[in-house]
C-alpha cells in the first residue's frame, strides 16, 4: 500500500492540471515535450509561442496553400514532419499515426467536448481543446488569450504567452487610438470563407472596418459572410473597394466591375487573405493597418506598411515573410484587376 501511494505521489509530482477552452479539466506532464496539433488554429498558436520544435507531426491540410499560413512559411521545416492526417473543421486525423508519434499532449482547435474525449479515451493521450473565439474572424478577445495563456502553461512558455498577449494588445490599442469618420462608402469584395469567391462575397461587419471605426456600404445584422447580388453592389457603387487576394483570379472573370466607380477612379485595393483555418492574427493586423493608410493617410503617416507587416510577422512568427506571400497573392497595394 505504502509503495502505491508513493508510486502516485511521484506520477503527480510529474503532472499538472490545466483548464481548456472547454472548461475540461484535464492531466498532462509537467514537461511536456512533444505535441501535435489537430483542427484549426491550433498549429499558429503552437508557433505563436516559440514552440514549433515541439511539433511532432502535422495535418495534411497545413501543407496546402502554405502561402495563405505565414506561419508555416516561416517554419517550413514543419513541412517534413510525418502526416497525422487531413485535417480540417471536421479533424479527420489518423489516430494510428498519432499514437506512433508519442505526443505528450494533443492540442486541438475547434471540437466539440465529444470528440476530443474520445480522441483521448483512443490514444491514451491528454487532448487540450483552445479557442480564438465564439465569432470568426476576430483578433483580440478574452476567449483567444485564455487559449494563449492556457497554452503557455501546456508547452512551459508562460512568459512568451505573456510577451504575445501583450503585444496583440498594443496592436489594438494603436489601431483603434488611430480611428477616423470617413465619408466614403467603402466595401471589402471576395472574402474567403470556406472557398474562394467573386466580389459579391463579404462580411457586412467586416472586423478590420470595425477596428478603425468604418462602415462597409453593406447594411446587414449578418456576423460572417454573405453574398449580394451584382444590382445591390451596382446600387451602391463604393468609392472605395478593398479585395481579398485569394479571390483576384475570380474578380478577373467578372468583367461589370468596370463599370463601378471604384474601377473608374482606381480606388481598388488588395489585402491579404487572413481567414485561413481560423485567423491568421498577424496578417489581420497588417491588412487593418494598411485599410487605415488608404482611407486616412495623415493618421497612419508614420507607418510604412511593408515594415510594419514583417514587424508584426517577425514578433509572433519569429521571422519576417511579407515578400513571399505579396509574390504570391500580390500584397498590399493598389489593385489592376481588368485591363
């Protein structure tokens, strides 16, 4: 009996009790040393803290469109490391392969309490399920730092989850100080969300407008995208239109836009795509900073956008890759989109 209760005393001498997003309570290693990272978000904010050596093997979903992931193009070794599955909103993993990885800890984004318990009950492995919120495409919430924070403490990097709270912080604090009234109606064309689309996609509160104090020209209650149709987009006719990248090829196929006024007066501009398995928080940042220059240039006079964007990406990503994806998606500039 006496050797029981010290075989138990020393397991949990090597264990700690952390909370998820899903108010689990759940028993890992005091020292974890391996992980994987399963769904969405999950693997950004692994590299967020400084910990992508601790990665095992990754999904098969974060080796497409790395160009859409700064995240991995700054960790392109990630990309070597053995497949533990598709991936996706759905988490189709292959738990065989995780199990012969010997992760001390799965971290996963996005499933429901179900799921990452019988993950677990599986393989034999603690499953920490983190948040970036209840609504989509946001960047500074309560829910995302309690994922960071909750994840520090999972991966032995407290004061680098610290250093990166307060850092999206800053960027918050210095946007929003920057807000300004615009006259001109303004609209954001071609939003992503689970696919590429033409200009009629968007977001009606579209988070970088909301940040600076900007109205789209859309007047919806709908949180996430929508599509309209060409004759409410022709009614409205923005002065400004802003496009996501990933979209451009099909905006070049859609040949009405030329007769919008934004076409006319070249007041057409590209931002990077940012809602990529779940937000990517360094390129939401650079594409609010650049919206913020266009429509309001004096506010913004001290920010060279290529700099700040690869300031944003070195901090939380340890390296700057603001030249690979504007070679890739264009960047962040004025757009030609028919000639």
């Amino acid at each position: 009996m006496k050797k029981i209760i010290i075989l138990i005393v020393a397991v949990l001498l090597n264990a700690k009790v952390i909370t998820d997003s899903l108010n689990r309570k759940i028993n890992i290693p005091e020292n974890v040393k391996k992980v994987v990272a399963i769904g969405p978000g999950a693997l950004r904010l692994v590299v967020y803290l400084n910990a992508s050596d601790k990665v095992a093997g990754i999904e098969k979903k974060e080796k497409k469109r790395i160009y859409a992931h700064p995240y991995i193009l700054a960790h392109k070794e990630l990309l070597k490391l053995p497949v533990i599955g598709m991936g996706g909103p759905n988490i189709n993993i292959n738990l065989e392969k995780i199990i012969s990885l010997k992760p001390d800890v799965i971290i996963a984004g996005y499933i429901s309490r179900a799921k990452a318990d019988m993950i677990s009950k599986k393989t034999g492995i603690p499953v920490v399920v983190i948040s970036y919120g209840k609504t989509l495409g946001t960047f500074a919430n309560k829910e995302l730092f309690k994922s960071i924070k909750m994840l520090g403490n999972v991966l032995n990097r407290q004061k680098r989850a610290q250093k990166v709270i307060a850092y999206i912080n800053n960027l918050d604090d210095d946007i929003k100080k920057r807000k300004f009234k615009t006259d001109k109606k303004v609209y954001i064309g071609a939003v992503a969300f689970k696919g590429f689309h033409g200009i009629t996609s968007t977001i009606p509160k579209f988070p970088p407008f909301e940040m600076l104090g900007v109205h789209n020209a859309v007047k919806s209650k709908a949180k996430s995208q929508i599509f309209i149709n060409k004759e409410t987009l022709f009614r409205l006719n923005p002065d400004v239109i802003f496009i996501d990248e990933s979209g451009v090829k099909l905006i070049k196929k859609e040949e009405f836009i030329k007769y919008l006024k934004a076409y006319k007066t070249h007041q057409i501009y590209g931002i990077l795509p940012y809602n990529t398995y779940m937000t990517n928080i360094g390129t939401a940042y650079a594409d609010t900073y650049y919206i913020g220059k266009v429509l309001c240039p004096e506010k913004f006079r001290d920010i060279d956008i290529k700099k700040k964007t690869d300031e944003i990406y070195k901090f939380l990503l340890g390296k700057p890759c603001y030249n690979s994806m504007a070679k890739f998606f264009g960047g962040l500039k004025k757009l030609k989109i028919i000639q």
